[in-house]
C-alpha cells in the first residue's frame, strides 16, 4: 500500500504494508532509532511521537491509519543540530541516567511546553502519566521541564525552581 | 487481510452492507493493539478486512443538535476533554476521560472504539450511561432473503449491551467485556445525550474511580452520578457503576429530599451500600461487603466534592 505522510518535516511516499506499525517501520526500515521500542503496549511511552501535533504511541499506531498524517519523532526536534531548551535542562538537571526513556519524556515534555509556556507541577505529573522511568525516580524530569519556563540561568547552570523549605 | 480506509461515509457504508460479515471496524485502534500483540495475525480466520473509520471526519464532530449534544463516533478521547460544553455542563464526562488511560492513548482512542470494545472497566462509558446517552448504530444491509436497505437506530446505552464477552487473543490474552445485543454487524455512528442531563437548572453530575496502583488502563471500580436539586434540595439521583465484578449497576440513590450540603447524606448512602446486594451482580472478584465499602467509598468522596468540601 502507497502511503502518503509527513516525517519531520519531509513529504513521504512510503510503500509498506497497511499493518506495520509506525515504530517497527521508524527503526527498521528508516533506521530512526531514538524512538525506542519497551513495552509494545502503550505503557511505558519510550515509543512516544508526535502525530499531527499530539503525543501518540508509535508501537499502536499503524502505518495504514498514517494516511496524509504530519509525524514527528526525536530527530525531527533540534534544530539545526542544537539542543532545544529542554534537552538542555535535561542535561544541566542531570535528569537522566541510562537515557532509555528520554526521547519519549522529550516528545511530551515539549509539546505540554508548546501548549502551556509554564505549566504546573500537576499538570507536567498528568503529562508524564504515559511513561516509565526505571532510574530518575521522575523528580528531576519534572524539574527540568517545570525549569524551561523560568528566566535562563547562567551557563552550566540549572533552571530549577528554588523552593521554600 | 486487507486495510480499507474509506475518505468518505457513503463509502464505508458501501463496504459494510457488502463485506458486513468478514470486516473488523476500527479507528484508533488503541483497544485491538494492545490487546492481539500479533495483530492482525491474532484475529478470527473469518476476518477478511480492517475498516479504517479513523479519517472519516463527518463522524467526528460534537455539537449540539435536535435538543442533544451529539458525540460523533470517531472523536478522540482527548477532544471530549477538550469542550468547554462539556466541561461546563458535564463535569463527569472531563473527569472520566482524565481516568482514562494515559495521555498518548488519549489522542488516539475514540469515542465509538470505548463503546465498540466495552470494557467493564471503561470510565467513560458509566458516565454516558448515567447521564442517558442514546447511540446512534448504522447496521448492515440485508441482502440476502429479506432484502432490506441498512437502517439505522438509536440505542439507550444501557441496552446497547447484553451479558458477557470473552476476548480471547492469540498471545493467550483474556478479557471479559460487555457484550453488544446486536450480533449482526454495526457500525457506531454516535452518541447522544439529551439537552436536559446537561443543563436543565440544578442539574449535578461526577465521575470517580478506584485504579489499582499497578494497572494504568483498568480501573478497579469506575462509578458515575447523575441527577437534579431544586433550590438545593435533591429530587433524583441515579448511579452507574461497574469494574472488577464485571457487571453494570444501575440504581437510583435514595436522596429525595435531602438537602446538599447536609451531612445526612452520607449516613443514607452508608445505610443504601451496606443493604445493597452487591452480590446479585458480583461475577469475580472481592466480596459483596467489600464492594459496598468501595462504592460507599467513592460516593462520599464525590458528593464531598460537589458540596466542596
């Protein structure tokens, strides 16, 4: 089946078959492997992408429903080979460890940013309700993305909210 | 297997009154992908196509029309949470949504697959229940001996389900979930509610749900309440509920009269749980006594909520 579809920006015309899903075709065949494959199910969010804008699982989604879709994945988020804000903060947070669950906390984060510049503490705990972090324990994920909304810090610093004891 | 993904409703139409019997109808696909690991190799030998409803935007629109506020089948969870209609006037639809699932699921899942696949565990479809929905089902035509156009109807969700069905996947994979009373093949079309469950004045609604620490998708017990005050006095109020027992509950609370606000209520819903027979619906899970503990549980905490406390 001929499938015309958007990845990261670049018109698509992809001969697949309608049954494959997106995550298989996206490190197999394309050989984008920062989308990582966990748990298969949905629940671990490593395999998490952008589909028309919105987070969405790339191991339940595919490649027959992607007809005319806009998909991004990690790759399509830097740009020109820059960190984005985020990543940024992820690093200056020490916010990962084995890195496995990254990209996927990456894809959301940056989307809850695009909608809400500062969001709650609450709201980032909701966002993130989709994927599993077997080594950070989450407070420093959270930290980072909560960070993105402060004033930029001097370099090699953290943006993290300072809070009161 | 074939994929047929139709641009346009008269074409899907076409395709089930032609192919009904061997077609498996899906859009998000959420339920069926996480359920047949191996898809589509999990599937029944009978199953001869996928009908990919997903891109049919005229099933996708929610709006009010003809005195309902009509969810189109295809909507995404996360667009329901996203109508200040419905945030406004139906509170429980928001929250049983937000219960649902994670929120990458939530961008795919739609409306029709939540009812299509009828999950006992499923928050949102006790809250449609509770507040009265109707589903709008197109069914297939008859081409055989009868001879009839596909014709469509209108369905109370509460009797769009009949019993029990076992899932059974490839992978081993079991789930019980309800059963749909139609057995020919149907295509969910959407689902109403009536205009006076939404905003006629003094008119209260809340979803909760107990979820088990180590399961993100099904929740333990999911209960929905619907009903009406009038100068703050309460008139009616229904409760559905299910989960774990693997039944639907749907009873009226005895209320009537009492004031909210007053702390009376809880001593009468304590006294409605503790006589309940729980059991006469219980197929697994805890016991009765213990289910009433729960629902006692989840009611207090609701209209403590609503009494904002």
């Amino acid at each position: 089946m001929l499938i015309e579809w958007t990845l990261n920006g670049r018109p698509m015309r992809s001969e697949v078959s309608p049954f494959q899903r997106l995550l298989d075709y996206l490190r197999t065949d394309l050989k984008l492997l920062g989308t990582k494959e966990g748990c298969r199910e949905g629940k671990c969010g490593a395999c998490t992408v952008w589909v028309d804008g919105q987070i969405a699982n790339a191991c339940l989604m595919l490649m027959g429903q992607l007809a005319h879709k806009e998909v991004t994945t990690i790759e399509g988020i830097n740009e020109k080979d820059r960190f984005t804000p985020l990543q940024e903060a992820f690093l200056t947070n020490s916010a990962l460890e084995c890195g496995f669950c990254i990209p996927g906390m990456l894809m959301t984060g940056t989307a809850l940013l695009h909608q809400n510049t500062n969001p709650s503490r609450l709201e980032i705990r909701e966002s993130l309700k989709g994927h599993l972090c077997a080594c950070t324990g989450y407070q420093k994920i959270l930290d980072s993305i909560e960070g993105v909304g402060l004033p930029p810090a001097s370099e090699g610093q953290a943006r993290m909210r300072v809070r009161k004891p | 297997m074939e994929f047929l993904s139709p641009q346009y409703l008269s074409e899907a139409f076409e395709i089930l009154d032609r192919r009904g019997k061997e077609l498996k109808i899906a859009a998000g696909m959420t339920h069926i992908l996480r359920f047949h690991t191996d898809f589509p190799q999990g599937l029944s030998p009978s199953l001869k196509a996928i009908l990919h409803i997903g891109n049919l935007e005229v099933l996708s629109d929610i709006r009010e029309e003809n005195q309902k506020y009509g969810i189109g089948s295809t909507a995404t969870l996360s667009s329901l949470a996203a109508d200040s209609y419905l945030a406004r006037y139906a509170p429980a639809i928001l929250d049983a949504v937000l219960a649902t699932s994670t929120p990458q699921i939530r961008n795919r899942r739609t409306v029709g697959g939540e009812i299509g696949w009828g999950s006992f565990h499923s928050p949102l479809i006790v809250t449609l229940m509770a507040l009265g929905a109707k589903v709008r089902v197109r069914f297939q035509a008859d081409t055989g001996e009868n001879n009839h156009p596909g014709r469509e109807d209108s369905v109370d969700l509460m009797e769009f389900y009949e019993g029990q069905l076992e899932r059974t996947s490839s992978c081993e994979n079991k789930q019980v979930t309800r059963s749909p009373r139609s057995k020919g093949q149907h295509l969910i079309m959407k689902v109403a509610i009536p205009d006076e469950m939404l905003h006629r004045g003094g008119t209260f609604s809340f979803f909760r749900g107990l979820r088990p620490k180590i399961s993100m998708e099904n929740s333990g017990v999911v209960l929905a309440v619907h009903g009406y005050t009038h100068q703050g006095v309460i008139q009616s109020a229904h409760m559905v509920a299910s989960g774990l027992w693997l039944d639907t509950l749907s009873t009226k609370l005895p209320l009537e009269g009492v004031r909210m606000g007053d702390t009376y209520i809880f001593e009468k819903l304590y006294s409605f749980c503790d006589r309940y027979s729980f059991d006469k619906y219980r197929r697994e899970g805890p016991s009765g006594a213990q289910l009433g503990l729960v629902v006692f549980g989840l009611l207090k905490e609701g209209f403590s909520h609503l009494m904002g406390n």
